[in-house]
C-alpha cells in the first residue's frame, strides 16, 4: 500500500478527533480552582411524611461533594453554606402485572428539596430552588423493604442534581 494515499486520510482523522475536544474543559467549569472555596452542608429537614429522608439526603450530597472535587468539605466555617427543606415525596406506579392491572410491580419514586446556597462572607444566595431527584423502585414481597433499600439511589440523584447547579452554577 501506498503510504501517500493512506496519510491524508489519517491526518483528517486526527483533525477531526482533536475537534472534538476543542470544548472539554478539565477541572471545575465555574471558574475556580479545584477546592478554592470550602463548602458547609448543614442537615436537610424534612417536611414530608417518609422517614429517614433527612440522613440520606444530607450523607448523600456530603459524599457527592467529595466525589466531585470542586469544593472542600467543612464540618463548620464553609465558604459556602448549603441548606435544605424536603417538600416533596412521591410514589408513583410505572408498570402493573400482566395478570391483574391492580398490582402494581414498578414504581417510580421522586423526592424534592428546596435547596439554598449561600456565600458566608457576603451573605449573597447562590443558588435557591427546588431540585428533585428520582429512582425506580422494583416491588417484591414488600415494598417497605423496596422503599428502605432503594432510598440511597433516591438520595444520591438528588445530590448529583445539586452538586451540578453548584458546581457548574455561574455565581
């Protein structure tokens, strides 16, 4: 094989990968340096008649935080204060069995936070609105059990969905 007939090929190739990197950004995309600013997150209350939302809520998004790198974690003094109120939780059915319409197999369950964000020095809000998350929920012989196993997912998508508005916010 000739190499000048297989060279411009790869070179559009190469032109065409490197192109599609032209807006990767490494690092956080706010501006800041990687754990410039700490971050405080106090517990979450909750407004909803599902226990044990409040722990798996606040852990949730403390590990979140950690895991996604922008801000550093404080147990108090935080730059950055993160506060929250759950107002929302939701069972809903998402698929039925075959054989009778009235039992119900999956369930999609939601749950919403009114979340604030505020800077300590300044007392500017950040960030102040509603973020919901939700998971599926596979009923077996005992959806308390169901629910109970599943509210991890339920609390880490909510964190995912926080973490991104402050991490990717243009405050």
């Amino acid at each position: 094989m000739n190499p000048r007939l297989c060279c411009p090929p790869l070179a559009a190739l190469a032109l065409l990968a490197l192109a599609g990197c032209a807006g990767y950004r490494l690092g956080p995309v706010n501006g800041l340096a990687a754990g410039a600013k700490s971050i405080q997150v106090l517990p979450f209350s909750n407004q909803t008649m599902e226990p044990r939302l409040t722990d798996a809520v606040t852990s949730e998004l403390r590990k979140e935080l950690q895991r996604d790198g922008t801000f550093r974690l404080a147990s108090r003094d935080g730059d950055i204060i993160v506060n929250g109120v759950i107002i929302r939780y939701v069972r809903g059915e998402l698929a039925f069995a075959p054989s009778d319409t009235l039992t119900v197999q999956d369930y999609r369950v939601s749950v919403t936070a009114q979340v604030t964000a505020r800077d300590r020095a300044t007392g500017k809000v950040i960030l102040n609105q509603p973020v919901s998350g939700s998971t599926l929920i596979l009923v077996g012989n005992d959806l308390a059990s169901s629910e109970r196993q599943a509210m991890p997912l339920l609390a880490d998508d909510l964190a995912q969905h926080v973490t991104s508005l402050l991490t990717e916010g243009g405050w």
